[in-house]
C-alpha cells in the first residue's frame, strides 16, 4: 500500500510531538510533578512503536532516493542489476509499511494497558455449571501467570463441593484488559458430569464479566451516595473466616449497584478493595448506558460482548473449544484449560482490527 500525502503529514506530526513530549520529560518541574509526568509518560510510550516505524521508513526512503540517482547515472550493467534488486527491495518494505502504519494509526482502547476485574457466575446447570465456573477461574489464573500478572480476590461464594457460585478477582499487569476483554459473555460447556451414571452429556453455562480498573478521575462517586453495611466474614458452608465484622457490602444508591468483598481480615481493606470493584463497575455502566445507541446502529465482527451473548463452547468429549464471534474451533481443549489461551485471543484482536480497517475503508 503506498503511503498518502496526508498519512505522511499525520506522521510527521506524531513525531514532532513524540519529541515534543521526550523534551518536556526532561524538565524538572515535570518530573517533580508525579500526575503530570505520568500522563506525559503514557502519551510517549504510546506513540513510541508509530515513531520507530516512522523513523525506519524515513531512512528506507532516503536511501532509495539516493540508489535511483546512482542507478540514473551507473554504466557498469553487473551493478545496474544489483542497484535494482536494492531498489525492489526497499519499495517492497516501503509498501509494506504503509499497511502496519494503518494498523498503528488504528484508535487505541483508552483502557488497554489497564488492570482488569473479572467476575465469574454460574449460570444454567446447577452444581455442573458451579464446577465449571472454578475451572474458568484456575484457566485465567494460568494465564496471568505466564505473563507474571499478580491475582488479588476480591470475593468468593463457593458451593461445598468446590463450585463457584460467584467469584470476584482482580488480575493485575500492564496489557492485561486488552487481553482479557474478549473474555466476557456466556461461556457453555458440553460434558458428562461425574455424577451421571448414564454418560448423558449435559449442557451448562457460565457468565464471565470483564471490567477494567479505572483511576479516580473517570468516575465521580460521592460519599453521601454510598450506603456501607458490615457483616461477619464466611466460607464456603457457612463456616466463619473470622469473628469480627469485617466484611463490606457497599450499595450505590443512585444505581443500585452493590459490591461486597470479604477476602481480607481488615474492614478498611476490604472497603478499599469494593470500592476498586465499584468504580470498574460504575464505569462500565455509565458506559454501556453512552454507548447503547451506537450499539444498536453497529456490531463488530467479533460481536457486542454483551454478556447475555453465548460467545464459546467448551466440549470435552471431543476435545474441542469453538469461539462463534470469529467462528473458529480449537481441537486442543486440554491445553486451552490450562491457559493456553493465545491462539484464540491474538485471533480475536486480529478480527477487531480488521473490522475497525473495514471501517475506516469505508
């Protein structure tokens, strides 16, 4: 794809402020000021892979406008002919180019690099569907870990025999919501369960929630609008984690929105920890609520990650895990479980990107 005027103007001026920005880092009184340099960091860091790629292009271009004048003048055909193959070459990287600099220049999710609160709930299918929600849980845990991401719960209701009813947990390291995000909707499993003596597969479901963790500045919450309730911390079975009141439930009243956590031994972590929760979950809803126009007018080709949307099948007896948003089917279930999740995600950021190029086409 050759590269347009206009895109090489809009480069141009993403570099000047790229060293615009390395010039004001360098500046004390940005330094001193942490909030400051923290957005201007950001701002950099996102337009460093843009300006790499600009810089590496503007030198291609140079040094093939310096081989055609050689060529122009060059009597020798032996050189002639490897002059050519030099400017093939660099005409070839330079048309290349101009397709990775469409994806670079693609909108970025604002919330991308952030951490993210992932909450998981059985759905249809009783006890099966519990069981199923906690080998969700332990697939992510396996993710996390092999990008050293840290685990925080933030509330657990289990059932006695180990099921999830409804898990809270925070998954935190940069790049983690971009990651994660296509995790969210209804996940079916198909399965004999342990207990069916007939070998009769059945089917359950689980919801998986994905929010990423948003700083104090997106969402306004006023104190008065808080209504904060203490209770007795307990585990599965009704068992007591402790004896004190230490575990929050705080209700928004203006939505109605109420998160608990009981994770901790300490009433102010515990606040601290829900009120994280409420925030991802306020901004996720004030969103939803902006966005629920558009959302009628346009689906993306990886669907509307609206969480009543069935988006994967999990089948044990054939070994296979399907995503129905891109339509794809891996036969390597048992890895997948166990946090092999890459394939499947880099297919579904491949399918947001090329539905966004679709759309800026046309």
């Amino acid at each position: 794809m050759k590269i347009s005027e206009g895109m090489y103007s809009k480069l141009e001026k993403i570099k000047s402020r790229y060293d615009f920005l390395g010039a004001e880092l360098s500046k004390s009184e940005v330094v001193s000021n942490q909030n400051d340099f923290k957005t201007l960091s950001k701002e950099l860091s996102d337009l460093e892979p843009i300006v790499t790629k600009y810089d590496e292009h503007m030198k291609n271009k140079k040094q093939f406008s310096e081989c055609e004048k050689i060529y122009a003048t060059e009597q020798d055909s032996e050189i002639r002919a490897m002059i050519k193959d030099e400017l093939d070459e660099l005409r070839d990287k330079m048309e290349n180019d101009g397709s990775e600099f469409k994806i670079l220049l693609l909108p970025k999710d604002p919330n991308e690099d952030n951490n993210v609160v992932m909450e998981i709930r059985a759905g249809a299918g009783g006890e099966e569907a519990s069981l199923f929600g906690t080998e969700l849980m332990k697939m992510y845990f396996h993710y996390a870990d092999k990008f050293r991401w840290k685990i925080e719960e933030i509330s657990m209701n289990m059932t006695e025999l180990g099921g999830v009813k409804e898990v809270v947990f925070m998954i935190a390291g940069k790049g983690a919501y971009g990651k994660l995000k296509f995790e969210s909707g209804v996940h079916r499993v198909q399965r004999v369960p342990e207990t069916e003596s007939q070998g009769r597969i059945h089917t359950s479901t689980v919801t998986v929630a994905v929010l990423p963790e948003v700083e104090d500045v997106q969402v306004d919450i006023k104190e008065n609008e808080l209504k904060v309730d203490t209770y007795r911390s307990s585990g599965a079975g009704g068992q007591h984690v402790n004896t004190t009141d230490s575990a929050i439930r705080i209700t928004h009243l203006p939505t109605g929105l109420v998160v608990e956590c009981q994770d901790e031994r300490s009433q102010i972590k515990n606040r601290e920890k829900a009120m994280k929760v409420l925030k991802s979950r306020l901004y996720d809803f004030y969103r939803a609520q902006a966005e629920k126009e558009y959302a009628k007018e346009r689906k993306s080709q990886v669907g509307t990650g609206d969480r009543s949307e069935r988006i994967r099948t999990y089948n044990f007896p054939q070994g296979r895990v399907s995503d129905h948003r891109i339509g794809l089917t891996l036969y390597s279930l048992e890895k997948f479980m166990l946090g092999e999740m890459d394939e499947m995600i880099t297919a579904l950021q491949i399918a947001v990107q090329n539905s966004m190029l679709e759309n800026v086409e046309e």
